[in-house]
C-alpha cells in the first residue's frame, strides 16, 4: 500500500465529521417522513428543520458528494450510502485518488501498487473507537458544523442562511473522539460563527449544504450535496481473491 494511503483516509474521514452531521439536541423534534409534517416543522423552528435535515436524508439510501476547497488544492467525495446495515461506498480525491468499500463487519481500501492485490481489508472490530476512520463510518451518528446550528432564516424555495458556532457543534458531538477531532478541526478558524447556506426538500431533507471557514491561511469552501434518495446503490465486497488483510501498522495508525 503506498505510503500516503494511511493518512489521505484519515484526511477523508476528518473531512466528512467537519463537514457534515446530525444533533443529538433534545429540544429537536424527531424526523417525520411525511411531507406535510416536515413543512410545518420547518416553518415552525428553521433551526431544528436544518439540523434534523441529515438524518431525514438518511432515512433512506441516498447519495453524498463533498467537496472543500482551500487555496488551490482540492477534495472530492463521492459517496453511496446505504443506512439500514451501514454500508457505503466512497471515492477520495485529496489530488491523491482514495477508494472505499465499506460493509457491516470490514473496510475495504483500494490499493495502487502493481505488485500487491487490488484491495486492502480492515477489520471494523479492529479500529479504534476514538479514531477518525471508525467515527466516520457511521454517517448518521456524526455532529459536525450541523450541531452547531444556532440560526436559520429562510429566503425561499427552501433555502436558509444561518450562522452555526463552532464550539456549540464540538459540544453536540455524540462521543468524546468526535469532539477530540472537531476541536482539532476549528482550532484554524479566526471566528467561531460560521455562516452557511442550506436546502431543504419538500420532505425535510438536507440537499445542499455550503460554508466557509475563515482562517489565518485563508478561505476553506465546504460543499456537501445530497440526492438520489431511495434509489437503489449497489454496495458489493470485493471478492476475496482480490483482497488481503492489512497490516498490524495500519491498525495502529487508526
């Protein structure tokens, strides 16, 4: 495995706990997949319509593309979600290309090199539980800039602007590891308030997200969009002859 497979994965995963998540709020109304229910709800309180927008996106299979951009480097993910048995499918741009496969019980990571099989397997019950890789494979369970929503105002066709503070969404977090990597995260920025756009459908569901940090060494765009809700994804191991198992190295690393 090349040498700089370890930590673009941990890159890919920080990535996706900053950029996205849901709020284990108590003053949030649960999700509602009736239309009409969602409507009212997003009238009545914007801010728990937004943060609630997530986990009502993942209700079902759906399909997620991040992309942050920080100067003149560029992230992409693209990722096929599969929530009821937690298996997913990622592609990683970090410039370096980073694919995934994820089930129930493995990580399957693909590989580069010519002399080595096609695909790397971790054993989930292996990683660590406060470590990047293991937190960001559970999509729903994560609490990101969404945590931190304060403010939402709507300027129509279901969009919002807002304002999430920083600290706010450390504190939502659902596990200390979380929080230990979404300190991590915002200690770069200048200002804890972080502005954002969001829409919502007509079922309450997060569509689009974007924002931008401000920080010392410049602007940070974050964009996440949702979609393909429902549709039928194709979430398939690689066969065992193209596979093999990691090494004790990378299990330390995560």
């Amino acid at each position: 495995m090349r040498r700089s497979l370890a930590p673009a994965l941990a890159v890919c995963l920080t990535a996706l706990l900053t950029a996205c998540g849901t709020t284990t709020d108590n003053d949030s109304t649960p999700a509602d997949s009736g239309s009409a229910s969602a409507s009212a709800s997003t009238a009545a309180d914007p801010v728990a319509a937004i943060r609630q927008g997530l986990g009502r996106s993942l209700e079902k299979t759906a399909k997620m593309d991040v992309t942050i951009k920080a100067g003149e480097q560029t992230i992409t993910m693209r990722s096929a979600i599969e929530p009821a048995t937690g298996a997913m499918t990622l592609d990683m741009k970090t410039p370096d290309p980073v694919s995934m496969v994820v089930t129930a019980d493995a990580l399957y990571v693909k590989q580069d090199e010519p002399d080595r099989k096609p695909w790397v397997k971790l054993d989930r019950k292996r990683l660590r539980p406060d470590g990047p890789l293991a937190q960001g494979l559970d999509v729903r369970s994560q609490a990101g800039i969404l945590g931190g929503v304060e403010s939402a105002q709507s300027v129509g066709d279901g969009r919002y602007t807002g304002v999430a503070d920083a600290e706010k969404a450390v504190a939502a977090a659902s596990t200390e590891g979380e929080r230990k990597t979404l300190r991590n995260a915002f200690k770069v920025l200048k200002n804890k308030s972080v502005p954002f756009q969001a829409t919502l459908d007509p079922e309450g569901r997060l569509t689009l997200l974007t924002y931008t940090f401000d920080t010392a060494a410049g602007a940070i765009e974050n964009e996440m969009k949702m979609h393909s809700f429902g549709e039928p994804v194709r979430i398939n191991p690689p066969k065992a002859s193209d596979t093999e198992a990691a090494s004790a190295e990378m299990y330390r690393f995560f």
